[in-house]
C-alpha cells in the first residue's frame, strides 16, 4: 500500500536514528566508519542526521562494518526499503496546479541520461501533440478536482525539448493498445501517431510496439519509467510511486528487456505509427 507522507518522514527520521546509535554503540566514530563502508566521513554524518537518505545498499554497507545482528539487519533493510519509496496522490498535484507536476518531471529528465519509458496504456506526455495532452490532462471523473489545464499543457509543451539534447537516449516502448487507445478525437489521434512517427527520426529516440497477438511472457500491468539505473517512477490510477531500492531498478530494467525484445522498432515502428494515424484518419472522412 502507499505510503503516507507523515508516515514516510517518521521512519526516514527513524533510520537516520537507528543508525548513528548503532554507530555510537559500536564505539566507532564517523570518520572510521566512513573507512569501512568506502563511503566519505561528510556522507556518513548526512545520513546520520537525516540530511540524506541512504539506499538500501549503503545500508546493507553500513550494518556490516557495524557487524550488527541478523536480526536487527533485517529489520532495518526493511525500514531502508520502505523509506526509499516515494508516493505523491494526483490530487495532491491537482491542488498545488497541474503544471508543477511537469516541473517536477524536467527536473528528472535533465538529470537523467538514459529513460526508459514502458507505456501499456497511453503514450507520455513527451510524445503528446497538444491536442492529445489537453485531453490526457483534464478532469476525467466527476471525482477529479479543478485543473489549470492550460497552464500544465503548456509546461508538457515545454518539456518536448529536452528530446532534441542529443547527450540524452529516449526509449519509449508501447503496447498496440497504447497506441490505438482513442484518448481523443479520431483527427488528434491522427495527428498523435504521425507526430510519434516524426519523434522516432530523431537519433537518439528509440520508439518499440509491442503489437497484439504475439505471446509474450509477461504482462503489461502498469506504466513505469526508468531513469539511469537509479529510480524508477510507476503511475497508479491515484498516483505515482517512485522507487530507488537497486532490486526494484533491476527488476524493472529487466521487464523493459523482455517487452522491448518482442516489439517493432525502427522503421516497423514507424510504419506501424503511420498505419495508425491513416486509420484515423479514414475514420475522419
């Protein structure tokens, strides 16, 4: 279940003390430890007084060279684990203004190098055409609350730049679905894969299709986006779950590699996109 923010900031607090009595106990100083774990004496006390949260692995560093107990270990990884994981409710972002969400999202892409995106319900916000991200991005239930649906647009707008850094690889990988969901008018869906077929020119975008039909060994069960090899962001009907534990990224790296190896790419893709769009488009006339 996720975790409430309340609730996440206690047991982040509750490593960061767990840990440096562990440390005190052990009667060893932070410059000592720091020695052991190959970890700089500044990192140490960062973790220690809460300023930085540490992964499960440095965790995993920290309790060895403190040789602390199986059990304690144990439940302490736990506490790690739980502590790297992020949730933020599409509410929240609702009530602060949609647009702020997409900063949220630049800041991610323009320290990342390599995304991955895996897309079994609907293309991102990178791929959108306006039309198509005004749609994705007003209220859909009567639940839903108000949006500045023009500003967040506009910021999702924005962020397509960032795909014309060629320091920076994109891969999108989707399902047919994904593609032929109609989120939208037949004219923008039209409009939405042609532009994707345009995007999967550029040379460092990659673009996959996972066509129906084929047995894959897996099951597409929710968008999830990689980032390097040091977070990875889920998308759940009520919000967005973000991950660093090394284990979830490797699990979902290896996802990615088992869909991709069964998509169309390059210019499959692209013709794909583009029969796509013409079937659309038929529906239009």
């Amino acid at each position: 279940m996720p975790i409430e923010p309340e609730e996440q900031a206690r047991e982040r607090k509750d490593l960061a003390e767990a840990l440096r009595g562990l440390r005190r106990a052990s009667g060893l100083s932070g410059e000592r430890l720091a020695l052991r774990c190959n970890m700089s004496q500044t990192k140490i006390s960062r973790i220690e007084t809460g300023r930085a949260l540490p992964t499960v692995l440095e965790v995993e560093r920290i309790l060895k060279a403190l040789a602390v107990p199986d059990e304690v270990t144990g439940e302490l990884l736990r506490l790690a684990r739980r502590a790297n994981v992020d949730y933020a409710s599409w509410r929240t972002y609702a009530r602060v203004g949609l647009y702020h969400k997409q900063a949220e999202l630049r800041a991610r892409e323009s320290s990342s190098r390599v995304m991955r995106h895996f897309l079994p319900a609907i293309p991102t916000g990178l791929l959108h055409v306006r039309e198509y991200a005004t749609e994705t991005l007003s209220p859909t239930v009567a639940s839903d609350p108000t949006r500045d649906v023009a500003r967040a647009v506009q910021a999702r707008m924005d962020r397509q730049a960032i795909l014309n850094d060629p320091s920076r690889s994109f891969w999108f990988l989707m399902t047919e679905q994904a593609v032929k969901w109609q989120r939208a008018s037949v004219e923008a869906m039209a409009a939405q894969c042609s532009h994707m077929a345009e995007i999967n020119k550029k040379p460092n975008v990659e673009i996959g299709i996972v066509s129906q039909g084929l047995h894959v060994p897996g099951t597409p069960m929710n968008i999830f986006v990689v980032y390097d090899d040091r977070l990875v962001t889920v998308e759940l009907f009520s919000g967005e779950v973000a991950l660093r534990d090394p284990r979830d990224i490797t699990q979902h790296l290896g996802l990615f590699e088992l869909f991709w190896s069964h998509a169309l790419t390059g210019d499959d893709a692209s013709a794909f996109l583009k029969q796509a769009a013409d079937c659309f488009m038929h529906q239009c006339n």
